[in-house]
C-alpha cells in the first residue's frame, strides 16, 4: 500500500549537534552514482525493494487468501487491511524511543526474520486445515508489528550510510526502486495466485523477506553502542512526550503531519476495497487485479523520476502543492472503473495520478525530514509523526468497510478516493503555501 510517510522534528532541535552519532560519510558526495560508490547504501537498497516487492504481493495476495478462499464478506476484508496498520495506534510512539536506545541494524534484522516466519505460517496453517479469518488477522497484526519496528529503524538508520550531500539522491532512488518493486510485485501478486493459489503465494513474500535479511545482514557500517544511561521511571513516556512537542510546536511539521493523518485515512479507505471491487463489481479474475494495479502503479515510478526536476524548477514547497493537490485531482476517475477498454483505462489514469503524488511527495518530506532532525531524536520524532499519520490508516479502512456495507462498494470509494486531493487543503492553509521552498534548519521557522 503506498501511504504517507513520517515528517518529523521540531524548533527545539536548533541548537543541537546536528552530525549525529556514527555519521561518518562525508559532507559532500565524491562523483560517481551513490549506488556505485556506497556499497552500504546499494546494500540497504536491495533490502528494501526486495520487502517492497514482498509487501507488494501481500498487498494483493492476502486480501485474495481472504475472498476467494474464507470468502470474507467486505468488512472482514477491511478489517484485515486494518490488523496491518493497529500496531502503529499501539506502540508507534514508544517504538520510536526504543529505536534510538537499540541498534537500529538489529532491528532491522529481527523485523526481516519475524516477517519471514509470519508470511510462511499462512500456507502451513492451510495445508493443517487450520486456516481461518482469526489466524489471518493474528498474521497481519504481528506483521504489521514489525513493520511499525522496521520502519522507524529505517528512517533512522538511512542518514548513518548516506552522507547529507547524497541523501536526495539516497531519497529518489530508494522511492523509485520501492514504486517498481511495487509495480512488479501487485502484477506478480495477481499471477502467482492465479498460477500457485493465493495461500502458496504467501511463500513469495517470505521469501523477499529472507533476501531482504541477508541484504540488511552484509552492511558493513556499526553503529557505536550507546553508552549506558541509568534511566528513572517514567522515563519512557518524558522521552516520548519530548518526540511529540518537537513535531507539535513547529507549523511545518505539524500541517505535514496533520496533512499525512487525513490522507492516509482516505488511502487506507479506498484501498481496502479496491480488491473487492475490481473482482466482485467490475468482475475481473486474480490475475487481472494484479496487472491492472501494477500498470496503474507505475506512476510511482514516474513521481519518483521526475520530482527532482519539479523541486528545482519550482521549489520543495510548491513542487510538493503540485503533487499533492494537483496531480492527484483525477483520482476520483477510478470510481468510474467498468470492464472495457475505456473502464478500465480510467481506472488507470486515476490510479497513477495517486502514485505520481504518493511518491513524489514522499521524496520531498523525506529530505526535508532527514535534513532538519537531529540523529540522536530522529527515531522518536519519526514514530511520534507516524503514530498520526499510519494512525489512522486502520481507523480508514473500517470506516471504508462499514461505509461499503451500509451504502455499497462504489459509492464508498466514491468518497473515500474524493478524500485524497481534498486532504492536500490543509496543506494550502499552513505556511507552506507562502513559500517557494520548505525550511532546512528549525530556526528558518521562527
């Protein structure tokens, strides 16, 4: 699912020592490709597409698993995109203060291997005969656990591999290699159920898992230990409150924040339903879902190309109005999906524009984030902004399966889709609109 990501610190950090622990690249990038040049960085970037491309074909596969073999009605369905994101309203704030005391490779590593497991026991439990509605929501919750892990580890660790000098490009390539893996793995999700079933393609997924492993297992680079800090009690909740007054009290931060919660919520909502409705209302088979949404998807592809000739031809600032408000006006175009050419054409265009701003504006926040927060709270603020903006992606797709059963499918997704250029507003009421470019160092707020 492509959602919104974390946008993270706030005034306070100005003072702070902003070289962080461990950053030992170099200021400004040496010549050459970062991918060429940065064995760590080509390292993590494997590791990444590769559970992209994993997710991907969960993404398509479990709701599969769900419909066609425990014919889940739709709220179940929803229910079930909903398990994947809980854990965010659980523990995404706290998850945040442990990222910055742990080893952020170490949690990476677990986050793979716990995901791998998860993904292998959904055949396991079917080949038993144990297969049912609950287990699969078991599986989602605790594989939405350790992405809520992997994630903040994430956003964290990135900046400790790439210099400051190379992280828009870092940024770019990361989000252009996650939309293909994504384009790849929806079409493949739609195949390998259509060729193997839908439970078999759950191995699939574990194993992009396991690559994934083995690829975050080889980076070279150690964090330093943190040196032993005797902490009072209380002190976990003090370290997290200080997470959300750095995101509360800066206007950027918290119109981007507020921004990602709304539209997330609306994302969240119309894909929930939109495997419900491509196979039970437009009445297309497994195979056909997954390459319709691979060939929309491909507009992450093309945000992620051509962001960077939109920021220096218009500013971060404006160049992310453009492809938040802009691009994704003609989303609502999917809600008018029917079989033939043209039906399923529109779905297309609407589908992409989603990508297109989607990414886009995801490469955009994530340089601005990793450029404006210190190393030591990066992982507290990150998770701080994730718990509102991933927050409500569960909070989304039961409200778009108790909406679907109530008034129906495609008037569900009629408003739900709606939602997500209209969420782009909050953004033009908030200081980003009188600006030609987002601020690079807190005190730039004031």
């Amino acid at each position: 699912m492509a959602v919104r990501e974390r946008d993270d610190p706030g005034e306070e950090v100005a003072g702070r020592d902003r070289k962080g622990a461990g950053r030992r690249i170099a200021e400004r990038p040496t010549g050459g490709g970062l991918l060429r040049r940065n064995a760590d960085f080509r390292k993590l970037w494997c590791g990444e597409s590769a559970g992209k491309f994993g997710a991907a074909v969960t993404s398509v596969v479990l709701p599969l698993v769900a419909v066609s073999v425990l014919h889940a009605t739709t709220f179940e369905v929803s229910l079930l995109n909903a398990a994947t994101w809980v854990p965010w309203l659980v523990i995404g704030l706290p998850a945040g203060v442990w990222v910055d005391r742990w080893r952020r490779r170490t949690v990476l590593l677990v986050s793979d291997a716990v995901s791998c497991v998860l993904f292998v026991c959904v055949p396991l439990a079917y080949w038993l005969g144990a297969l049912d509605m609950g287990r699969l929501l078991l599986v989602a919750l605790l594989a939405g656990t350790a992405a809520v892990f992997f994630q903040t580890a994430y956003t964290a660790y990135l900046p400790a591999i790439v210099g400051p000098g190379d992280q828009a490009e870092g940024n770019a390539k990361l989000h252009g290699s996650a939309s293909a893996a994504q384009i790849a793995g929806t079409g493949a999700g739609g195949l390998i159920a259509q060729v193997a079933g839908s439970v078999n393609g759950m191995l699939t997924n574990a194993a992009t898992f396991l690559i994934s492993f083995a690829c975050v297992a080889r980076i070279r680079h150690r964090e330093p230990s943190a040196p032993p800090v005797a902490r009072a009690r209380g002190a976990l909740f003090r370290e997290v409150g200080e997470g959300v007054r750095l995101v509360a009290r800066d206007p950027y931060l918290r119109s981007l924040t507020l921004f990602g919660a709304a539209s997330n919520l609306f994302l969240a909502g119309y894909q929930s339903l939109l495997v419900v409705f491509l196979v039970r209302d437009v009445g297309l088979t497994d195979s056909g879902v997954g390459v319709l949404v691979a060939i929309g998807g491909a507009g992450g592809v093309v945000g992620a190309l051509v962001v960077r000739r939109g920021v220096t031809r218009f500013g971060t600032a404006r160049a992310l109005l453009l492809f938040e408000l802009g691009v994704p006006a003609l989303a609502p175009l999917m809600a008018l999906t029917t079989r033939g050419t043209v039906g399923l054409a529109l779905f297309v265009v609407g589908y992409a524009s989603v990508s297109v701003g989607v990414v886009a504006g995801n490469v955009i926040k994530a340089g601005f984030q990793q450029g404006y927060c210190p190393a030591d709270v990066l992982g507290r603020v990150s998770a701080c902004s994730s718990f509102l903006n991933c927050g409500t992606l569960p909070l989304g797709a039961l409200l778009a399966g108790a909406l679907g059963t109530w008034l129906g499918v495609r008037p569900t997704l009629w408003l739900m889709i709606a939602g997500i250029p209209l969420s782009a507003l909050i953004l033009l009421c908030s200081p980003i609109r009188n600006r030609r470019d987002l601020p690079t160092r807190a005190r730039e707020t004031v």
